[in-house]
C-alpha cells in the first residue's frame, strides 16, 4: 500500500465549528491552530464558479434565499455567510474554490475536496471542480484528494482529472460499496463513524483502501479509531483536538 499523505486529521468544513463553515474565515482559523488539512463543500453558481457551501439552498448559513445554483457568483458574493455563526464573523462572505485553494497552496496545506453538487447537477459539477482542482493544484507535492456522495458527479471527475486521488463518500459501508469503490478506482473510503463496524478496516485495508471517517468530536472514540488503524478522521472539535493529538493535525 502506498504511502498515505495526508495528515491524520481533518479540520471539518474548514475551520470545525469554531468559524462559519466552508468560508476563508473558517480555513484560516483552522490553520493557526495547525491543521495543514481542511475537508470543504464545493459546488457550482449558475455562471458556473466554484464555490464552498455545503447545503443546496442558501438560508441555513447565509442571508441569502433559495438555491446557490440559481444566482450569479456576483449577486451570491455580497450575501453575509458569517453573522448565522457568531458576532465576531458578522460579514464574513462567501468564499470561492480558487481563493480557499490559493489560501491552502500558500502555505502548503492539503485539501478533501467533497464535490457537492445541487440536486440534478451531478456531472457537469464533477467535471468542473476536477478541471477547476487540477490547475489550481497543478505541481502540488500533495494532490487533493476528491470525494462526493454523488457517484456520478465522482465518476465525472475521474474523468476529468484521472491523476487526482478519489475517495468514494456513503453514510453506512455495506457490501455494494465494494463494486463502487472498485469502479472508481478510488482510494479511501469516507463514512461515518457512527455506523461503521471497525472490524472492516483490515478488510478494507486488505484490499487496498484507504479508511477515512466524519464527523468525530470525541477525543476517546479518536483515540479508539486511530487504535483500530483508521487512517484519517474529520473533525470540528479544533481545538481539543489540537491539544490532544498535535502531531496528528500536521503530519502525514
């Protein structure tokens, strides 16, 4: 099995909860606290700009209303996506993927991109955010790594940048995930851990996969999860976590 490069854990969204998810703000807190890995959502305006934003539709997180994909980037850019979380990030915007990507490459930190498509956009936005990956990553020491819950969206992007690692994204590991996996030449599974039997990770290691696992907060059922030989977990519980695996939120 080949050499895994990504750190062992993640900062969720972003910056976990200690920021407004999938914004600049979020990555940069993340980073001071030294994540050198974020996991964000990427999905496509309706001019077609890669942007970070998790949910299909913009009132949870933003004072904007209704579906991300039926805007501009120049009418979604304006929109306040810092004031849901706290005061401090009242104005915090909108972040597009170049200049999420940009703030990562500049300090040489990796990325899980999750591919997010809006409901019936599944290819056209696997193919742009791999294309859109590709450049900004080009030359990088550490790809990043792609991952959707989307397969066709996934299987899209493997298409349009084949080099770029893919890891296949479902709510429970059940055995037709095996035929998935394989069709995406994929090389990690990412599933939540609630539902996830650890005994599978010999098994998926055994076949040469990867086994990644959201969203862990707990410092104990970590520790468990790195026992049992899980390779990486997605976090937003920044800071704890920091405290309690140092070296665990910057190496490889």
């Amino acid at each position: 099995m080949k050499r895994w490069p990504y750190p062992r854990l993640f900062a969720h969204r972003g910056g976990g909860s200690l920021a407004p998810e999938n914004t600049l703000a979020a990555v940069k807190l993340g980073q001071s606290l030294g994540y050198r890995a974020h996991e964000f959502d990427v999905k496509l305006t309706k001019d077609n700009v890669a942007m970070l934003l998790h949910d299909a539709t913009l009132e949870r997180t933003t004072t904007g209303k209704g579906r991300a994909a039926d805007f501009t980037w120049q009418e979604l850019a304006v929109l306040d996506a810092g004031a849901w979380h706290s005061p401090a990030f009242k104005g915090e915007r909108l972040a597009t993927f170049e200049a999420v990507a940009r703030q990562l490459i500049s300090n040489g930190d990796m990325a899980n991109v999750e591919i997010k498509p809006t409901p019936g956009t599944g290819r056209e936005t696997g193919l742009a955010v791999a294309r859109e990956a590709a450049r900004l990553w080009a030359g990088a020491k550490v790809p990043p790594l792609l991952s959707s819950f989307d397969f066709e969206a996934l299987m899209a992007a493997k298409e349009a940048a084949p080099e770029l690692p893919r890891a296949w994204l479902v709510d429970q590991f059940t055995e037709a995930e095996w035929e998935r996996l394989q069709q995406l030449q994929a090389v990690s599974l990412n599933t939540n851990h609630k539902k996830f039997d650890v005994a599978d990770v010999a098994r998926l290691r055994g076949r040469g996969y990867r086994v990644m696992l959201y969203t862990v907060n707990d410092v104990a059922i970590a520790a468990r999860l790195f026992e049992a030989g899980v390779d990486s977990l997605f976090t937003d519980n920044l800071e704890v976590f920091a405290e309690r695996f140092p070296q665990m939120i910057s190496e490889g």
